[in-house]
C-alpha cells in the first residue's frame, strides 16, 4: 500500500511539473505574440523568423501532449521555452525602452 502510494506521488508530481511547464509556455507564446504585434515595424524580418520559429516549436510539443495522460515530453518543453526566452531578450529590451519613452513622455521629460 505505501509503495503504490509513492509510486503515484511520483506520477502526480510529474503531471504537476507537465501543466506548470504547459502553463508557462503559454504564458510565453502569448506575451511573445503581443510584443511581436506592438514591435512588428521596428524588428528586422530575420529577427521575427527566428523568434516565429522558437515560438512553432514551443507550439508543437505542446501539440503533441498524449491527451489520455495529459502529459508531454517536459524535458523537451523546458528546453524549448528557454530557447524562445532566449531569442526574445532583445525583444524583450525594446519593450522596455518603448515604456520607458512612453512614461518620460507623459511626464513631460521628454517631448
């Protein structure tokens, strides 16, 4: 009985990590989308590629979660999101840079 109890705690743990990793990943595609649209005049073609790319992929394992588990392959997940997280930084800096602006201009520090 307590080995079939520790035997699901380790399944229930890994379903627990699946769904935070899940959760975060869309969390990222959809801050990603958002920062692609505000940005989309003022980032090169081959720079939205490569992040469109990061994003496919991060979409596709997320497609391939076995629905009767409602699991996926969280290792490849991890690694996926750290590489979109990673090619979106300068994206990320400009969004800064844009609201920064905005605030010093509605402060009247800038014109």
């Amino acid at each position: 009985m307590v080995e079939e109890s520790v035997e699901h705690a380790f399944d229930d743990l890994a379903a627990r990590r699946w769904i935070e990793a899940k959760l975060k990943a869309n969390e990222t595609l959809a801050a990603t989308k958002n920062a692609l649209a505000t940005c989309a005049d003022e980032i090169e073609k081959d720079y939205r590629e490569k992040i469109e790319s990061a994003a496919r992929d991060v979409g596709k394992i997320l497609a391939a979660e076995n629905l009767e588990t409602g699991a996926g392959d969280l290792k490849q997940l991890q690694t996926a999101i750290a590489a979109l997280d990673e090619i979106t930084k300068p994206l990320a800096e400009l969004l800064m840079d844009k609201a920064m602006e905005a605030m010093l201009r509605k402060r009247g520090l800038i014109q």
